[in-house]
C-alpha cells in the first residue's frame, strides 16, 4: 500500500507544478484574513472563522476543531475526520498557549496540499495505466479535471472534499489496474478502502463496495471477503465515532447548551432576531427550516431539476457564476443564479456533448461501466432525491472525474486527425477553464 504514494519520474513534472498552484491558492486564502484567522484568542473561534470565512457553502469546521476542539461537523457521516485532526489539536493548542499563534489554517492546508498532490498523482495514473493514454493525453485530462472550479476549491478550503477526492481517485486506480492485470482485490486491500473512503465521507462505502463488485466478479460474494473487506472495517468505524461521540461531543453537547442558555438570558432580542432572520432566509431561498429533522434539511422538493442541473449540476461545479461569486446559499446567495455570459452556456455545452460522447466510446469497458454506476449513485441521491441540491455544487470532488475519464476514451479511439482536433478542443477548454476560475476566486478573495 506504502508503495502507492512513491512518485514516478514522469509524474513528477504535473505533481509538483500543480502543487505550487495548490501552496498559492492556500496562501491566498491564509493572506485575505491573516491577522484574525491567526489569532491566539482564549475561546470564540466559532465567531472569528465564520464570521470572515465564507465561500460557496464549505465548512471551516476543521479551523474551530483544531482551534479549541468544538465538534460541528457530523461524525456519523465522518468518522474519521475528528480522529485526523484530534492529535493536531493538541499541537496547535500548545502554539496558541506558548506562541499566541493559532496554526489551524496552516495545519489544514497542510492536509489539503498533501490530498490535492496525491489526487493529481492517480488522476494520472489512471489516465496511464487505466486507460492506456499517451503521457500527453494523460496530463490534459488531469489538467482538465483540476480546471473544474468545485474541484479547485477544495484543494483550499478548510472541508474534507479534497481528501475524500484523493481516497477515491486512489480506490479507482487501483481497482482500474487489477481489472487490467485481471487480478483480484484481496480481502485486505477491500479493508483499507473502506475503511478510508468511508472513514472520510460514509456514502462513499456504497462506491467502494462497488469498485469491488465490478474488479472481482463472482468472487465478491465470499465470506472473507464480507467479513474482512466490509464488515471489519464497518465495525472499525462504528467504534470509533461512538467512542469520539461519548468522550468528546456529549460533554460538549451539555457545555455548549448551557452557554447558549445563559446567553439567551443576557441577550433574548439578539437571539430572537437571529433565529427569524435565519428562518426567514432559508425558507425563503430553500424551502428548509432551520428546526427541521436531518431529512428535511437535505431534501428540497421546489427546486427545478432541468435549471439545478444547468445551472449548479453541469454550471457552477464546473465555471464560478459571476453574479453572487462565492457566496453560500445558507446565508446570501439564491439557489439558482445565472451566468452573465453567453460564453459560459456555450463552454458548459460543448463539455457535456465531449462527456456524451466519451460514454458512447467507452460504454463497453468495465472500468468504466463501474463509474458510470457511481455517477448514477450521485444523479440519484442529488438529482432525483433532491439531497443537497441546493448547493449540490460542492458536491463535485465525489463525481467530476467521470468527465475527464470519458473525454480519455475518447481521446484513446479517435482517429488521428479527429484525436488532434480533441487535444486543441480540451486544452483550449482547460486554459479557458484554469483562467477563468482562478480569476475568479482572486478577485473574490483579494
């Protein structure tokens, strides 16, 4: 397994290019609220990140974990998540006590840079040794991919995207390689894969066990295999989020409501307003009410599928609209907002048809069957159910690298005149792409 991170000589170049793009956009964002996301404050770190820290709806929950170890994020859903940044806290918190220094946001672009690296690494490698591309070919669809503003994002903002892109371009190649060799996933490698995808983000277990399925055939169904590739891991994880749930957010819980009560006495207009405010935004913008179950806070049955699949789906994860730039759609942006440029529809159109078409070439490989059905798990649960469809958009890191793959494909059975036509197509789409979204994010953050 160790093995799998050793970088290759002809990897190296994209890797690390890349990854200088990465330091800079970390450093951008560090840079816009240096002197207060730094601050070596004794307690209010929930104010103080997101009160500066806002883009597109991703969480800044790692900042105030590592901060003063308040848990806001779901554990059930990331089960690991609290148990990577747990021994940092510690550090962090002696910088803070001895160096006034708060580290937070250096230790979390820490993690994202090194999933942002490694994500770049087997993007490529799936495009080499999956797919079988020229070395050309394969960094075109990685520069591709890393063109895709929701898949840019995540290699700065403090959320765990980033690294369950790595966990999941990491389960596809090397799922993509044994289907090559026509080799087995062993029990033991299926372990790992849950226990990491999954540990990161829970929904990916049902595309690991997928990834299994479709490397291993018949031989899934075995009892080893159930026990030790799902079932061990599953327990593993069950474990551990019970065991953070009762010795650290329980006495949060209790702390935390009874601060809330005391301060409601000192300050009941504040609180009052705040809660019609927030009431009265989302219900408007979302149809969701903030005092509503798990389930109704995710769902969204008003929203028009056709326009959040333009616009959201196919349109912000891919191109920034210019109008609400960044904004989150919990606090100061619409559900569906519009592109300024008829430029943007035409790039999000000419995407799409290169998508198609790379599904039509590649409909017949069983790499790509498996991907497709992942895809078809995403379309489900955002699309058809309607879970976090309205700002389905940061979602894009669980689904985006279908395009690129597809685009692969097609690059892979084309002719040669029609193959060089598609190299200029996708590298003017991906310098229009790279140009476009950087920009964007700069004159947002500076």
């Amino acid at each position: 397994m160790l093995g799998l991170f050793r970088i290759k000589k002809e990897e190296r170049l994209i890797a690390f290019t890349l990854l200088l793009v990465f330091v800079a956009l970390n450093a951008m964002l560090i840079y816009s609220h240096y002197g207060t996301y730094t601050m070596g404050a004794k307690g209010g770190y929930w104010t103080i990140f997101t009160n500066n820290f806002r883009m597109s709806g991703y969480d800044n929950w790692s900042w105030i974990t590592l901060s003063g170890m308040r848990v806001h994020f779901e554990t059930v859903r990331h089960p690991l998540f609290l148990s990577l940044l747990y021994p940092f806290y510690h550090l962090n918190h002696l910088l803070i006590k001895y160096a006034d220094l708060n580290a937070a946001v250096f230790i979390t672009a820490m993690f994202q840079l090194f999933s942002a690296f490694y994500s770049v690494v087997f993007m490529y490698r799936i495009g080499r040794e999956v797919i079988g591309l020229e070395r050309r070919d394969a960094h075109l669809i990685t520069l591709f991919l890393f063109s895709f503003a929701h898949i840019l994002l995540p290699t700065m903002v403090p959320d765990h995207f980033v690294i369950s892109l790595m966990f999941l371009l990491m389960t596809l190649y090397i799922c993509g390689v044994k289907m090559r060799k026509n080799e087995l996933l062993n029990h033991w490698q299926a372990f790992w894969l849950i226990f990491f995808t999954a540990g990161m983000a829970a929904s990916n277990a049902a595309k690991t066990l997928l990834a299994g399925l479709f490397t291993n055939g018949r031989r899934f169904f075995t009892l080893k295999y159930f026990l030790i590739g799902f079932l061990l891991p599953a327990a593993l994880l069950v474990g551990i989020q019970q065991l953070q749930y009762y010795t650290i957010e329980v006495p949060q819980k209790a702390d935390t409501k009874r601060m809330v009560e005391n301060r409601k006495k000192k300050q009941p207009n504040f609180f009052k307003k705040y809660s019609e405010d927030r009431e009265k935004w989302l219900k408007s913008h979302t149809g969701v009410k903030t005092d509503g179950n798990a389930f109704e806070k995710l769902i969204d049955l008003k929203t028009s599928r056709p326009t959040a699949l333009v616009e959201n789906f196919f349109g912000e994860s891919i191109q920034l609209h210019q109008e609400y730039l960044l904004k989150d759609v919990s606090w100061d942006r619409p559900v569906v907002v519009t592109y300024s440029w008829i430029a943007n529809y035409i790039v999000e159109a000419l995407i799409l048809l290169l998508f198609l078409m790379g599904i039509v070439v590649a409909s017949k490989e069983r790499f790509f069957q498996m991907l497709l059905l992942w895809f078809a798990c995403d379309l489900t649960l955002h699309i058809v159910l309607g879970f976090g469809i309205n700002e389905v958009y940061i979602m894009t890191a669980g689904w985006a690298f279908i395009i690129p793959i597809a685009c692969g494909y097609l690059l892979l059975r084309l002719a040669h005149r029609p193959r060089t036509l598609l190299r200029y197509t996708l590298s003017a789409l991906t310098c229009a792409l790279w140009v476009y979204n950087v920009t964007q994010i700069a004159l947002y953050l500076l």
